[in-house]
C-alpha cells in the first residue's frame, strides 16, 4: 500500500489552539491538529486528557472506545517500563545553555513543555484494508516549530483501531515513535553543534525503532520474523531489503519487507556484539552506514567493509548457525526466503543481494557495485570456492539514492542448508494467525516520502 502525501515530517503537526475546560469527571478537553493520510489533509481531533505522572500525558480522542482505566495503565506503563528502559539504550546526556539536559528533557525544552511526553490515542484516517499495513502511529516534528498546525509539543499519535490498547504492538509502537521524536532532536542538535551534517538514514532511523520495540518488551516481534520468513511479495527472495527504503513501493506490502529485514538486521548487530551497539548508532556523528561500521568498533564485526557486512548477515539469514556470525545465536529462528525460479540476469538496488547454486565454473562479470562470493556450511568464501554449493550477488553500492545495477547468476535456484529442508512451524512462525496476514503495522515516514 503506497500513498502519495504532502510533505510533512515524519514528525509532522499542531498549533496547540485548543480552549481547555473542566467536565463533570474533572477530564480535561482540548483539540489537536492531526493528518487524515486519506485526504492528505490536516483536521481537529477533539481529545480529553485521561491520564499523567511525571513523564506522560495520555489523551484519547473523544468517542474512543478506550477507558481510563486502559489511560492510566498506559500512563503507568511509560513511566515503570517504557522510559526507564528507552533511557538505558537510548539517551544522551549534554549541558544546553548551562544546564544538563538528557534527549527527552532537551525535546520538552524545545517547546518550553513541562517534562512530560504528549501521547495522543486516536483512531488515524489511513484507509486501512484488512490484510494489508495500517498506520500504527507517528511523529510529527512540525510540532517543535512555530507555524501552522504545529501543536508546539513532545507528542506522538498512537493509534488504537486496529491497534488494541495494552497489548505488545501498542506498547511497541510508542517505543518505536518515541525513538523518532528523539532521533529528531537528537539530529536537530547535532546540526547545530557541527556534530552531524544532516539528518540521519531513514533505514537507521526505523532500524533505531525496530530495536527500540525489543528494549522495552524484551522480546522477539513475530510479525516481522513471520512476514520475512515467509516472503508474502516474493520480493525478498530477489533481493528486497532495507538498505533502499521503499524503492518497490507500487507492490503493496513492499515496505513490510523493508521493516522486516531492518529489524533482523538490527537484532543480528545487537546478538552479534552488545546491547549497547543501539546506543553507539543513536549517538554516532555519522548519518549513513558508517554509524553503523563505527558503532562495531572493539566488536567482533568491526573492521568490515559495509559490503563484507551486508554479505555475513545475508549468510546469517541463509545458514542461521547457533553460534558465530553466520547466524542469530540460536535466537531467532530465521529461514532466509530462497527463489524457487532466479534468472541469469538480475537487477539489484543498493544492499540487495540473492543466491543461486553454483554448479562448476561461473565467469564473473566486472560490473561496478557489483560483487561475487561462494557460500558453503562455514560462510562465505572471499577467495571463492567453486566447489562452494552457493553463489551470492550482491550490489555494495554504499549510497541510498543509487541506482539498480545488472548483475548476474547461474540461473539455478539455490539449495537450503542440510539444516533447514523447510521452514518450520515452530512458535516464531506459526504462533498466531494475525502474525501471518496481518494487520501488520507500518509508520507514517516511508508513506511520506521521507529521505530523513
């Protein structure tokens, strides 16, 4: 599902222009400007106060079917699980102006707030489709500027149909939404500073949000694996990954892929070195996959080419081994999409790259970006082995905005490890039948075009 809408941030909205009042229950009213990515339009949403501490302030948009009950659980939640946990992998902490700052307080001192982070619980206008991606939540960082339908607050919009409120999704995607507001601040700072010279990939910043989901609910998310594992677009088994956001947008369910790759990527890096390689990429100086290089520094992925990189985490995908590189540590139960029909000529984007068996001899093309390795049961052959089982292409075009190049195969669709015949039907897979078809939850960044 693909829509084509006007230029607001991932981060986009409000003057805060709402009259607030007393009800018999002693809520407080106010209104909100919002996005209908229907109509590509602001509009009011009209929204009672329902909870707070410290830290958050819960509103829910009138007529909602959520209680206050369901608020305050939600409220509680931010404050015992969701900031404490997001601070330990997330935060930094800086004198602004003489006075010490971390990410969240430096976000409410843009907009002169009182400390606390404003999360909105409305129905979003997406058009959602059953069976297809909704729009879970979003930031709008239109609200830290003074202008029109800017809500001059630290908020995020949450959505709860059909995001049901409590459950791991809900309380997922307010740690992934909440990283983009502090991705934002964090860039917006770190330009001002000379630190960074612009904002930071989109693919890091969602990989950044993935992860987020895993600090706060300290679990594997199975609709991600499930989506990857089973290749619903039959696009990742020809190479779809994260690297090119949304560069297969016109097929729908193309960005799942994005999302899903991403977040394996993601878990890969932290099973592979330490919880903190989040926070290394969140704070780095650098805004494309060098943050990434740079965060394995003293790890043992350090010291990798980006392609080197990409081409051991494709062979994770492929082997999946207990331990070492070459797989999730016995985490994840990953089984890479393999094609069942490959031709010999290929187009691949940036980061992309597939297998095909490599039965004897193969002559290698020279074709700039284009590279060629062998795989067998240890990895990846970088003198390649053409007594290797498999050949894996790959573009190591390090640039986001390149474009596809031709690259080769054996034509012959590959063989799966003697360890994984088939895709099993473990509980990573198979658990529950929503983890399958849906409603897979998407955010607004990529249906907005962004290259932030």
């Amino acid at each position: 599902m693909k829509k084509t809408l006007f230029a607001i941030c991932i981060f986009p909205l409000l003057i805060f222009s709402c009259e607030l009042f007393n009800s018999k229950d002693f809520d407080l009213f106010g209104d909100f400007w919002a996005v209908n990515f229907v109509t590509n339009k602001f509009y009011r949403v009209d929204a009672h106060l329902a909870a707070q501490n410290d830290l958050v302030e819960i509103w829910i948009e009138q007529g909602a079917d959520v209680s206050k009950t369901q608020a305050i659980q939600t409220a509680n939640y931010y404050r015992d699980i969701i900031y404490p946990r997001m601070k330990n992998y997330f935060f930094w902490e800086k004198d602004i102006n003489n006075v010490p700052m971390d990410t969240m307080q430096y976000a409410n001192f843009l907009v002169n707030g009182d400390g606390r982070l404003t999360v909105l619980l409305l129905d979003i206008i997406d058009g959602h489709v059953p069976g297809e991606g909704f729009i879970g939540g979003y930031f709008d960082q239109t609200n830290f500027f003074n202008s029109a339908n800017s809500n001059r607050r630290a908020m995020i919009y949450i959505d709860i149909d059909p995001l049901q409120v409590g459950s791991d999704l809900f309380y997922g995607t307010i740690a992934h939404e909440m990283q983009h507001l502090m991705n934002s601040v964090t860039n917006s700072l770190y330009i001002a500073q000379g630190i960074r010279s612009g904002n930071i990939e989109l693919w890091i910043n969602e990989g950044l949000s993935e992860s987020a989901e895993w600090v706060v609910l300290e679990k594997t998310n199975p609709h991600r694996l499930t989506w990857y594992n089973l290749d619903n677009t039959g696009l990742i088994s020809q190479g779809s990954t994260f690297f090119v956001w949304i560069n297969y947008g016109n097929t729908p369910g193309s960005v799942l892929n994005d999302y899903s790759t991403v977040y394996l990527f993601f878990q890969w890096l932290r099973l592979q070195t330490d919880n903190n390689v989040y926070q290394r990429i969140f704070t780095s100086p650098f805004t494309n996959f060098n943050a990434v290089i740079d965060a394995l520094n003293g790890t043992p992925l350090y010291g990798k080419s980006w392609g080197d990189l990409m081409r051991a985490w494709y062979a994770a995908n492929f082997f999946n081994n207990p331990e070492g590189k070459y797989g999730y540590e016995g985490a994840l139960n990953v089984v890479a999409p393999l094609p069942k029909t490959i031709a010999t000529s290929v187009s691949l984007f940036p980061g992309e790259g597939v297998f095909s068996k490599l039965n004897g001899n193969f002559s290698r093309p020279i074709v700039p970006n284009i590279k060629y390795s062998s795989l067998n049961s240890s990895g990846v052959d970088a003198d390649f082995d053409y007594n290797s089982s498999t050949l894996f292409t790959q573009n190591i075009n390090t640039s986001i905005s390149g474009v596809a190049s031709p690259g080769m195969t054996t034509g012959i669709p590959p063989e799966r490890p003697d360890n994984q015949t088939s895709i099993p039907s473990g509980r990573s897979l198979h658990s529950a039948a929503s983890e399958i078809y849906g409603p897979h939850r998407i955010c607004v960044a990529e249906l907005l075009g962004q290259k932030n």
